[in-house]
C-alpha cells in the first residue's frame, strides 16, 4: 500500500504528464490551424486591424468582421467567439487584451482575456484550440510575462473539468517558440515539485 505522501507524489506527475500531453508549443502561422477555434489577440472594439486580427481578418473573409460589429464592444479583458469564416478554424475567439486608443495588454487583461477566452470554448464543448503570443505584438507586452501567464492559465483550465482536449501555441518566430516552451518547462518542473 502506498504512503500518502507517494499518492500525491503520483496524482502530481500524472497531473503533470496529462496537461503537458495537451499543450503543443509551435511555431506557424495560425490562420492555418485546423482546429475548432483560433484566438485573436482582439482590441475590445472587436476591429480587426493589423497583426493577427489583421490576418483572420485577410484570410477569414468578411463575415467575422460582420459578427464582431454585431457583438458591438466587450470590456478589456474578456473575449467573444464568432465563426471562422473562410478558416480552417470553425470558430474564432476574440481575447480582448487591449482597448483602442492605447490602452495596452496589462498582466491582468491577459490573464482575464485568456481565462475567458478558454470558458467560451469550455462551454461551447469545443475540444481544440490555438493561442496566439495575446497582447505581444502591437500592445507591445513583453513576451517572457506572456508565456508564463498564458500557460499558467491553460495548466490551470485543464487541471479541471472542462472539454477541451488540445490547447495549441502557434508562436510567430523561433524566439517565442522557445520562450513559451521554457516557460512550459518551469511551469512542469513546479507541478512536478
């Protein structure tokens, strides 16, 4: 029979090799993701500007741009999901990190953004989902703090009941790439202690 002690120590690195099964770092282009749904790294107007709302926008048609004026604006730090489009991507989630007229990407709107944006997927029984570098580009947050919150919340989502199987980074240069895996690892290594 095992102690106690070994019983958590077990459920810890089993915990631990589950969630990180279920997170894929990579770097692409994630308009090209065939998944259920792509985060945007949305302004809380939902316009689809520059970067990679620029992108969706380019490659996913008019049609969400359509949805978003209907959606109307979301308060910094929540997300809205409408449809893909013309993308591989049935869906796409609207993480609203920033507000326009330079209310940049803080800590806290990333986590609530992040947070949100994988409950809408949790509700809507959606079992992938593929995460840009949220609030790095224009917003101008520094990438080492997004990656540690990013994952921090996708651990912390799937640690729980929820539907999503797969949560994927889809990282824009090799540099991000592996500063979201080094942060996977350290996130792991904690779990693990």
């Amino acid at each position: 029979m095992l102690a106690a002690d070994s019983c958590e120590n077990l459920l810890r690195v089993t915990t631990n090799q589950a969630i990180r099964e279920r997170i894929a770092i990579q770097q692409g282009d994630i308009t090209e993701m065939a998944v259920d749904a792509i985060v945007n790294a949305a302004n809380n107007d939902l316009l689809l500007g520059a970067g990679v709302a620029g992108a969706i926008a380019r490659k996913g048609g008019e049609s969400i741009q359509k949805e978003c004026k209907a959606i109307g604006s979301i308060p910094v730090g929540f997300a809205a999901i409408t449809g893909g489009g013309n993308l591989k991507a049935k869906h796409v989630i609207h993480a609203a990190s920033m507000g326009l007229g330079g209310q940049r990407t803080t800590a806290k709107s990333l986590q609530t953004s992040t947070a949100h944006s994988l409950r809408l997927a949790a509700e809507r029984n959606l079992k992938t989902i593929a995460f840009p570098a949220v609030g790095t580009g224009v917003s101008g947050f520094p990438m080492h703090e997004c990656a540690d919150i990013m994952l921090r919340q996708v651990t912390q989502h799937l640690a729980g009941e929820t539907s999503i199987e797969t949560v994927h980074f889809v990282l824009f240069d090799e540099k991000a790439r592996a500063i979201f895996e080094q942060a996977l690892n350290q996130i792991a290594a904690k779990l693990n202690s």
